[in-house]
C-alpha cells in the first residue's frame, strides 16, 4: 500500500488552486492503479483472523496521513488539522469508488470537500475585513 501512498502524496496539490484537479483526477487514478490491491487488503483485514494486524495497519496510516497534512498545510496556506480532516473524507472517497465504482457516492463526498473549501475560504476572507 506503499506505492499507493506514495502515488497519492506524488499527485497532491501543490497550490490552492490545484486542489479542484486533484479531486477531479486522482479517484480514477487510484481506482485504476490500485483497485485490485484495495478489495484485497480489505478482504483480508474484514476477516476476523487478521482484525488485529488491520487496526495496527491503519494506525501507520494515520500517522502518514498526519504527516501528509502538516507538509500540505505550508504548500496550501490552509491549517494542518483541517486538511488532515478533508483527507480523510477524500480518501474514504477515493477507496469506496476503488471498491464499488460508485459514482453517486464519489461526488457526494467530493462536493462536501468542496463545500467546506469554500466555506473554508469565506471565512477568511471575513476575518481580513
């Protein structure tokens, strides 16, 4: 799941305004290049014989996505926990549609990012004033 990650972080915004071609872009990407290794991880860690090793999996990927987001926060002038949020929302997005190529689901999830973006920025704009 590595390469995965690495992809991700590879593709990730690197300004504010490159945030809309990342959400437009890497779903499918991560469906396409990815796809066959997430229905497996999840197969394997929804069994309860490998649960254990699943939580300890998923507690280094919260560390990455932590890391992920403190970096992303200077590129993007937004603060880290709020992007750590969003990325999980965007990543849950990005797997769900890997797993199921449900596209009702995919741009729900991707218009609430939206949505707060735009919040997001609103609100700053009002405390400059």
């Amino acid at each position: 799941m590595a390469k995965a990650k690495d992809h991700i972080i590879a593709k990730a915004p690197t300004s504010f305004e490159d945030i809309e071609r990342f959400l437009n872009e890497m779903p499918y990407l991560t469906a396409k290049l990815h796809g066959k290794k997430y229905r497996f991880m999840y197969q394997v860690y929804s069994s309860p014989k490998y649960r254990e090793q699943g939580k300890e999996f998923f507690k280094g990927v919260n560390v990455h996505y932590k890391e992920y987001a403190n970096e992303l926060s200077n590129k993007l002038g937004i603060p880290a926990d709020y992007i750590q949020g969003m990325t999980y929302i965007f990543v849950r997005a990005c797997v769900h549609y890997a797993l199921f190529e449900d596209e009702e689901y995919l741009n729900l999830q991707l218009n609430a990012i939206r949505s707060s973006l735009k919040a997001y920025i609103k609100d700053k704009k009002e405390e400059r004033k």
